[in-house]
C-alpha cells in the first residue's frame, strides 16, 4: 500500500516521453503547416509564369520597335510597319515565309529595300512571337503609327485560359 500512495502523490515520477496523442496532434499541425506552404509555391509558381509571359510581350514590342528605328525610311514612307486590327498573324509569316524562300528575299544580294526590311522584320517578329507566347491567335498583335510618328503596340497572350492584351505607345 505504500507503493500507491507514492504514486498518487508523485504522477510525473513515472511518466515518461509523449503519449500517442501527443505526438498525433504534433503530426497534424505540421501537416496543415505543410499544405499551406504547398499551396504557397503553386500560387508563386502561377504568378512567375505570368510575369515572364508579360516580360516576353515586353520584350517583343521593344523589339520591334528598335527594327523600326533601324528601318527609318520606312516608318517615314508610312505603310510597311502598320498592321491593322484583323490582320492574320498567319497570313504574315506566310508572307515573310515565301519571300524569304524566293528571290525577293533582297534580291539574293544582301541589298535590302526599306519595304524588305519590313516585311522580314515583321515576319521574323510575328513568326517568334507566335512560337513564345501561348494562346498565339490569328491576331496576335497590332501596330498603328499616327501621323506624329508616335507608334502604338497591341499584343495579345494566353495567361492561365484568360485572355490578355497589352498596350504600349513609344515616340519614334
């Protein structure tokens, strides 16, 4: 009987290490921290694809943009860079395609007109865009140059199935 009575009176002398339940609710806790950090990258994840898409169109319009300062005359001749609302994406690489494979192609001289030089650059710059940006459509960007010189970019993406455009309007 003594034995009880000392055990009744001192519980924790013979406890030790955590019980089952201890370490279950342990085990749950870290669980859920762990779903959440999960969901914390996937989330991050979506938003860095996002960004570099709208890094990409970016890029795209200060790409075109520097071929039209290198293509001057042209811009000042007015016509060989504008793209108007509907024009098929498609029906300019095919342009830029054929010619490339035929004698226009500056005459297999190396010799370029400015109304070439147009046409290859915005064949070349649809034909990459088209290849890098998703949901690439039949319209996949427009440009339009007033009469001030000041030109406006449209270009339009996929990002996670929604549509997106982007405007840009730069001074030549």
């Amino acid at each position: 009987m003594i034995s009880r009575i000392n055990l009744a009176a001192n519980p924790q002398k013979h406890q030790k290490g955590f019980s089952l339940v201890e370490i279950l609710v342990a085990l749950l806790i870290l669980s859920i921290g762990l779903l959440g950090l999960a969901a914390l990258q996937t989330t991050s994840l979506k938003f860095n694809t996002d960004s570099y898409m709208r890094t990409q169109a970016t890029y795209f319009v200060y790409d075109i943009i520097d071929r039209m300062r290198a293509n001057s005359d042209s811009v000042v001749a007015g016509g060989t860079y504008d793209v108007p609302d509907g024009t098929s994406a498609a029906a300019i690489i095919s342009t830029y395609q054929s010619c490339k494979a035929s004698t226009c192609a500056c005459n297999n001289t190396g010799v370029c007109n400015a109304s070439q030089i147009a046409t290859h650059d915005l064949g070349r710059w649809y034909e990459r865009m088209a290849s890098v940006l998703p949901g690439s459509s039949s319209n996949l960007a427009t440009i339009g140059i007033d009469a001030a010189k000041r030109v406006t970019v449209t270009i339009k993406w996929t990002e996670r199935d929604i549509s997106k455009n982007q405007k840009w309007e730069v001074q030549l």
